[in-house]
C-alpha cells in the first residue's frame, strides 16, 4: 500500500505525524504532503488564483525515511499535487488523525474528509479519520486511533471497497480497551446552536464570531449516536449528491413538461 497522508491540521499536527509514523511501523510506504498551517474547516476548496509551492518538512517529525512535503494550499490542494506530482504510485489517500470529530453536517464543511473526498474523484481509495476529542479533553489518545486506522487497513486489503467510496472514520477519544467496537454507521445530524456570537472590537464596531455548540440528534445507526455510546464509527460515504426519490418527484410533478 503507498497511502498519500494529509490532513487539514497542518503537517506538524500531532495527529498526522502519529498516524504516519504508524503507517510506516506496519510497512507501508506512505507519503506526507499536508498544509503548511491549520485549515480546518476550509471544506474542498482549491486553489485557483495563485501558485502553490511544495517544500520537504524539515525537523524530527516523520521518520527519517518517509517523504514529507508541506504545500501552501489546501487539503485538497495536497491531495491534487500529492497524487500529480510528488507520489503518482498512491492507492490510497489517508487523511487525518483530525483533532476533533467529522460527524453528521460536519461533512462537508470539514477539510479532513473533503481531502479524501479529493481522493476518491482522483480515482483512489480513501480514508477520513477523526478523533472524537474536544476542548476540554486533555489526553488526546492518537495512538489508540492509528492502530484502528492500522486494522481497519488490514480488513480492507483482504475485502476490498469499490472506488468511489470513501470511509469517514470517527474515533472516541479512549483507550482501545474501553472502545466498544466498531459500528458501521450512516451520516447523522449535528446541529450547531448558537452558531453567531456577536462581539464588539475596540472601535466599538460590530464583528461575529462564527462557532457553536453541537446538538446531536442521536438516532440509532447514526455516526454521532455510534461515537457518543463509544464505538469507532466507520461510515461509507460517496460523492453522488443527487436526492433520487426528489427526481421522481419532480418528474411525477411534470416540471419537464410545464415550463417550454
Ligand atoms: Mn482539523
């Protein structure tokens, strides 16, 4: 397995570093390019408007025989110019350990699993893997989660997923004998209350400050009901979009008919 490793953390994250030195212990041959500074939650975005460089990491991060480029783009920046250019040979393209939960809406706001999203459309395999961590938690158990990522790894290379799919991983912040096992999951619903807080600068001008408290809706099955009773949620998810059941509809409707 050559798996691209990135993140939307930044390539010095603790999270990346951990997951790829486990990757390397199991005797795959990964690659780290990863952005150059925190871009959580920049979604998919590309970068069109300037160039972008790519350059090795320097310091004790990675093992001294993994590759490791920083690049001043995106998540998904990495991922186009990790497989185009830097390591052609990836099969899959790994991204996380994130520091903090992918669940529910998170989706498709979160650079994590947009990267491996950017995966999937380059034609590989690819894995998004969060840790269920939050601000108040002080141990952030990384380790645990890369040996999930390891087996997870393990099972898929003798039962293969189709292309096109990826799996969004979310791991409860615990030692893996307190984890519960894994549960296949759907996409659930995270809400964010309060999402606006507005502040006033010193000008006394007006600014917000966009955040939140998730509220989950903690259905049964569910990513975000999986993660809070204790299980490694593994969810498959593609990149079709369509609502099929609404084309129906809008076709039974006769909105092809109706407007010419
Ligand atoms: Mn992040």
């Amino acid at each position: 397995m050559n798996p691209l490793v990135t993140n939307d953390d930044g390539v010095y994250a603790p999270g990346i570093s951990i997951l790829t030195a486990a990757l390397a212990r199991e005797g795959l041959n990964p690659t780290v390019v990863a952005p150059d500074r925190e871009r959580s939650s920049v979604g998919h975005a590309i970068t069109l408007t300037r160039p972008l460089r790519v350059w090795p990491v320097t310091g004790r991060v990675y093992p001294a025989d993994v590759p490791a480029y920083c690049c001043d783009g995106t998540p998904s920046d990495c991922v186009v110019l990790g497989v185009d250019e830097v390591a052609p040979e990836t099969d899959w393209v790994i991204s996380g350990i994130n520091n903090g939960p992918n669940l529910g809406d998170d989706l498709t706001y979160s650079g994590t699993v947009s990267a491996a999203m950017e995966g999937t459309i380059l034609g590989r395999h690819a894995l998004a893997v969060s840790l269920n961590c939050h601000r108040e938690h002080e141990d952030r158990r990384y380790e645990d989660a890369a040996e999930i990522v390891i087996r997870l790894l393990r099972w898929v290379s003798r039962s293969p997923i189709p292309y096109g799919v990826l799996l969004n991983v979310n791991i409860p912040n615990l030692p893996l004998a307190e984890m519960k096992g894994i549960k296949v999951t759907r996409q659930g619903k995270r809400e964010y209350a309060d999402k606006v807080t507005p502040l006033t600068d010193p000008f006394g001008r007006a600014f917000y400050w966009v955040a939140g408290r998730p509220e989950d809706d903690l259905v049964e099955g569910s990513d975000v009901w999986a993660v809070a009773h204790g299980f490694v949620s593994v969810t498959p998810v593609h990149m079709d979009m369509t609502h099929y059941d609404t084309m129906a509809l809008l076709r039974d409707g006769g909105v092809e008919g109706e407007m010419f």
